[in-house]
C-alpha cells in the first residue's frame, strides 16, 4: 500500500476534481483515438518542432541555455543543444524551445485560452525515462490536449487573474501519471499539488509585455515533472484544493468542476495552427489586412488611417484594452502581442513571420510610424458588463465560434477600403492541411537544420504510431 494510500482522510480522494482529472488520465487509451485525431495530433506536433528549431538560434533562449548549463549539465535524457540532463531540466528546455517563438497551437474558451502544445515538452522528456512509443506519446498528448481544452471551458481562471498555466499545470500533471503509472490515488495527489503550487498572476501578459510571457510554462513543466516523481514515491499532496475550504473555490470564489466522459477527445479538432507569427487573437485582422494590400496595391506611404474592429477579447488583450496599451513597440514580446504593429507590418511586409519580430525589423521608422496610426475598438463601444457586450455586440457573441474582425484602410485621397474575415486560416473551420503545416516547419527550419534531418523529422511524425519514441527523439538531438 502506497504512503498516499495510508496517510488520505477517507472520502476525500473519491469525490475531489483531481481524482476526476487523473481517472480520465488512467483510462485513456490509443485506440480511443480515430484516425482524424491521430492525424492532427501529429500536424501540432510537427508545428512545435518548428517553433523549436527556430527558437534553438534566438537570444532569449541562449540566455535559458546558459542558465541551464550551470544548473544541471548531466542527466538521464538527451535534448537540443544541451547534450544530457535531467528529466526535470529537459522538460524545461523542450517547453522553452516549444513555446518562446509564440508560433504554437491554441484552444480558445470563451473567457480563456491557452496553449496545449505546452504540455509536449513534459511529454518528450518523460518519454525517455519510461521508453515510450510513438503511441504512447500520441496518446499522452491526447490526454493533455483533451484535459487542458476542458479546464479552459469549466475552470475560465483567467477571469480571475490567474494565467492559464494553472491549468497546464493539473494537464501536464495528469499526463505525466500516466506516463510514469503512478495510481488513480497518487495521480490525484500529484494534480492537487501542482493545481495548489502553479497559480501564477496573469500580468506577466500585460502591457508592456516582456520575455517572461513566453518562459513561465517552462518552470510549471519543470515544477510538474518533480511534483509527479515525488508522488510516485507517496507523497501526498492537497488532493481536494479546489474544493478546500481554504483552497481554489474559496480563493476566487469560482465553483470549479470537471466533467470528462472515458474517451471523449471532442475538444481537440477546436485546437487551432497559426499562420501568423502574433498573438493568436489577431490572426483574423491579420488575414484582412493582408487581402487588402494584395487587392488594392496598397502603398504604406498613402494610408492615412487604420481600424480595426474586433471582438472585446481581442480588444482587451493586443487592442490597448483591459491588458493596457500597445502602441510602445520595441521588442519581440512587445510586438507580437500589439494589433497596431503587427496590422503595420503585414501592410508593409506582407507578412507576419519571425523576420517581422526581430528587433531591428520592429524599430525601423516606417512600421513605428504606420502603427500610430492604427487604432483598436470593438462594434460595441460604450461602457457596459461583460454579458452585456457578449449578448449584444455581434462580434463578441459569436467568439469563440468565429474571430470577426473588420480592417477598415482610409488614404490620404479620402477613399475607404474595408475587409472582414470570420477566421483564418489554421482556424478549427479552415485547419492547416499536413502540406501547410510542412510548409511552415520547413521554413521555420530554413537555415538550421538540412533538408535531410527535415525530411527524417517529417517522415517519423508522419508515421509516430509506428515508430518508437526514441526514433523522434534521437533525430531532436541533432537540431
């Protein structure tokens, strides 16, 4: 019997949110999972490898390179650029790499997001201390996806201040348990110390933003992979924190639950691709934005003025909204998360890739002084409560259904140019084909890796139900 096991007060893991999330953990299954969902699965995967093999080159991540190298330099598992390490460090360095370039995956609720390419770093890493198979690895990233996607719906924290990586935390718990076995009881303690561990404040997103935004899931990966270890062990945890009576419900007042039925993978065909390099809530002007410069011969020189109309979502977070303003543009961090440059420099680039984000890109005066002239709103602009806006502003009703979002150009000669586009492309209603989504890999992997480890990294995802663990990642070693 498990120290967990001796040490619970009776009843309390049966009925505690934790135990709910670490029995859908425990018995899910491959063959739960249909060819559709193996198949996008393997695109967002194939998508986080780009982003890290761009981000191995990028200075920020030097900087976690560096810091790393002091910390741990040996270890059980092999990644990028590192050489070995230890299983905690490699799920942070994996995340790091993952999820720095802001060019990964998205599942959006209607009060909240996040990213659940977040949880693949903790997977790989996992993977290789347990040998796990290329279905294995399919399938813990199934779980994760599934589970986070479901928090977002039933446990909206950023409307409380909290950042979305609270929920990574209880995901990427759940799917380490899996992958390590620990029981239904330990798993629930693990979720429950992690849950009780990670509530970070959502203001590392605010204005201006810096480049913590996007290291702060590397620590909950690295904080998860420890905490789940050590439950294994019998360490137990605070297995019923959202039902506490001083915990999760007391803290925000919410009334969490979670709800998953043995099986239920319904949430993964909403998870969305990128085709822009910016904050997925301005995907859709983006794309607007882009149609006008090609229709008309757009010349940065003849716009007088830029609006964009958009959901309150969108407004809130990149249009100088509740998040702050985002017209102060110097760095990366900065820029991908402000509509007015990243609108600025899709009509002067026709493009938002991560050339568009390198600093001397962001800082050249014509894109500086075309963003001043872009300005944010939503269709509903007075003052009023959420549910208000969300019922009668018919660009925040339809959210997260569509992502309206209108571009209105006018020139220096008076004429008026105006696009709206519903989505775009990568949204769940037009999603990236495996064509696409090479396409991005290999122009991300321009550069830094040859066409033939490309190609290996290409085939082996393709093919990951068949393969082993190990073939994936060997061929990550060599970026």
């Amino acid at each position: 019997m498990s120290t967990a096991t001796q040490t619970v007060m009776p009843g309390t893991v049966a009925t505690a949110l934790t135990t709910s999330m670490a029995r859908f953990a425990n018995l899910s299954a491959f063959d739960q999972l249909d060819t559709e969902i193996t198949d996008q699965l393997k695109r967002h995967l194939l998508d986080t490898v780009g982003s890290m093999i761009y981000a191995s080159r990028q200075d920020t991540i030097q900087k976690c390179l560096r810091t790393l190298k002091m910390l741990q330099q040996n270890g059980d598992c092999v990644v990028p650029l590192l050489g070995a390490t230890g299983v905690d460090r490699a799920a942070q360095w994996y995340t790091q790499l993952i999820r720095y370039p802001d060019f990964m995956d998205n599942y959006l609720g209607k009060d909240a997001t996040c990213h659940p390419s977040d949880n693949i770093g903790s997977i790989l890493a996992a993977s290789q201390l347990v040998n796990a198979s290329g279905r294995d690895i399919l399938t813990a990233m199934a779980i994760a996806y599934q589970l986070q996607c479901k928090l977002v719906d039933e446990i909206p924290v950023m409307m409380k201040g909290i950042d979305h990586t609270m929920l990574l935390a209880c995901s990427v718990s759940a799917t380490l348990c899996r992958l390590f076995s620990l029981t239904e009881e330990q798993a629930a303690h693990a979720i429950g110390t992690a849950a009780c561990s990670f509530n970070p404040a959502v203001g590392s997103r605010q204005s201006y933003t810096y480049e913590w935004k996007g290291l702060a899931s590397s620590l909950v990966a690295s904080g998860c992979m420890q905490i789940v270890l050590l439950a294994k062990e019998g360490i137990t945890g605070p297995v019923s924190y959202f039902e506490g009576s001083v915990g999760f419900e007391h803290l925000t007042g919410m009334k969490p639950h979670f709800r998953q039925e043995q099986g239920d993978f319904s949430l993964i065909p909403r998870c969305i691709l990128k085709s822009y390099n910016a904050e997925v809530h301005t995907q859709s002007a983006i794309e607007a934005a882009l149609m006008l410069r090609e229709q008309h011969n757009l010349v940065p020189g003849e716009i007088k003025e830029v609006k964009v109309t958009t959901f309150e979502t969108a407004y809130d977070i990149v249009g100088g909204g509740h998040y702050g303003d985002r017209h102060v543009v110097q760095t990366k961090e900065q820029a991908d998360h402000s509509m007015a440059y990243v609108i600025a420099v899709a009509l002067i680039d026709g493009a938002v890739w991560p050339d568009q984000l390198l600093k001397e890109r962001i800082r050249r005066p014509d894109v500086q002084e075309l963003l001043r002239k872009v300005s944010t709103h939503t269709n509903f602009p007075l003052k009023a409560p959420r549910k208000v806006v969300d019922y009668l502003d018919p660009y925040t009703s339809v959210y997260p259904d569509k992502m309206p979002a209108k571009v209105t150009i006018t020139l220096n000669s008076g004429e008026e140019l105006e696009q709206k586009c519903e989505d775009f492309k990568g949204f769940f209603t037009r999603p990236l084909s495996w064509d696409d989504v090479i396409k991005k890999f290999s122009h991300l992997a321009e550069g830094i890796i040859d066409q033939q480890l490309q190609s290996k990294i290409i085939r082996v995802i393709h093919n990951l139900e068949n393969e082993s663990g190990e073939s994936l990642i060997t061929l990550l070693a060599n970026i």
